[in-house]
C-alpha cells in the first residue's frame, strides 16, 4: 500500500461523497451515514473538519463558497478537483487490486492463545462465536431489506462480510470444539502446562527453537 498525502479512510469516504455534488461537512456525514459508510471503513467522525481541511491544503477538494443560513454558523461548501478524483480512482483501485496482509487483533491473540489454559481459550471462543453470529443475523437481515429496493451493485460489501463472517464463524467454532475435546494435538500438554508450570520436554524444544 503507498503511502497518500491524506491517508485517513474518511478522507477516501469524503472523496466519494463529493463526486456527485458539492457539500458542506456536516452535508457529507450526513450522506455516509445514510449509506451505511461508517460500517463498511473505520471512520472517526470527530476527526471530519481535520480530513477536510488535510483535503483542501493537498489540492483534493477546494472551497465553492461559505453560507449562511439564518442564526446557524457559516457553512463552508466544498467541491471535488481533477487531482481529488484521480486520487478517489487510484485509491479505489488499489483497495481492490492488492491484498491487506496486515496482521488483525485476533491473529494476535491467536499467536500467543497459550499464554492462557486451554480451557479458558475454549470459554473465549464461545463469547467470541456469540458476537460473530449476532452480528451476522443482524447484517444478513440490514442486507435482505435492502435487496428490495438497492441494486447489488451497491450491496456487494455487504455479501462480502457475510462471507467473511460465516468462514470466520465456522473456523472458530472448528478450534473452540477442538480445544474443548483435546482433538488437537499438544491440547494435554498445554493443559499440564498450565497446571504445573512444568513444559513438556519436546514442548520446550520447540520453544527454544522457536527463539533462535
């Protein structure tokens, strides 16, 4: 991934806003909290105006005019430029065409899972699966009711965490299920670990070798 000038995703969630029409701040979240924007990138809206301003100060947006509307604060009404759409473009393009290869929180979590007992890893999983299948029936059913009305050329996000979500859901169960029957392997001796605080001869190699 190279490295943008303004690389905040609310910057690359303005951007899309502004192709269709000029707007004001407040205007543009308004409009991507309408399309459900904020859950398809990790958007902190207090950091909105700083975005707008990073946008301008790069060329990406220019200011159109400053309104007024009655007893309200001045409103400050923002336009697209050429450099802003070839950013949005090469922005977009590289989000579908590169992988993200970034470590998540849970591969993390997963890297060091023995630094806990077996057991616990087990109880965790469960919650774990609880949050994830919650929020697939409530993600499966926003995108039932929105095929009625919605083309699916604006809800293919939407199938792809749901993909996501089900192959993440069924893996876990796989693993909690796994750990909870000792079906794998090094399960006892982890347990035994846990219990004694003694490492199993061929355990301790495999550490050891592990920090060479």
């Amino acid at each position: 991934m190279k490295r943008r000038k303004v690389g905040n995703m609310l910057g690359l969630a303005v951007l899309s806003a502004l192709v269709e029409r000029p707007m004001h701040p407040y205007e543009m979240a308004s409009v991507l909290r309408e399309r459900g924007k904020d859950t398809d990138m990790k958007i902190k809206w207090g950091s909105l105006y700083t975005v707008v301003g990073n946008l301008e100060k790069h060329g990406f947006v220019a200011t159109v005019e400053s309104v007024r509307d009655g007893a309200r604060p001045e409103r400050t009404i923002y336009r697209l430029t050429d450099a802003g759409r070839a950013e949005l473009e090469d922005w977009v393009a590289e989000l579908l065409a590169e992988p993200d290869l970034e470590p998540t929180k849970f591969q993390a979590g997963l890297s060091i899972m023995a630094s806990l007992g077996p057991d616990e890893v087990a109880d965790l999983l469960t919650k774990r699966l609880t949050a994830l299948e919650k929020r697939l029936a409530e993600r499966a059913a926003v995108l039932e009711a929105s095929r009625a009305e919605v083309p699916r050329l604006f809800l293919v996000e939407g199938e792809y965490e749901l993909v996501l979500l089900r192959a993440e859901i069924d893996w876990v169960r796989g693993l909690r299920d796994d750990l909870a029957t000792s079906a794998l392997p090094g399960v006892a001796e982890w347990r035994h670990y846990r219990e004694t605080g003694e490492l199993p001869e061929d355990l301790t190699a495999f550490a050891e070798g592990g920090q060479e």
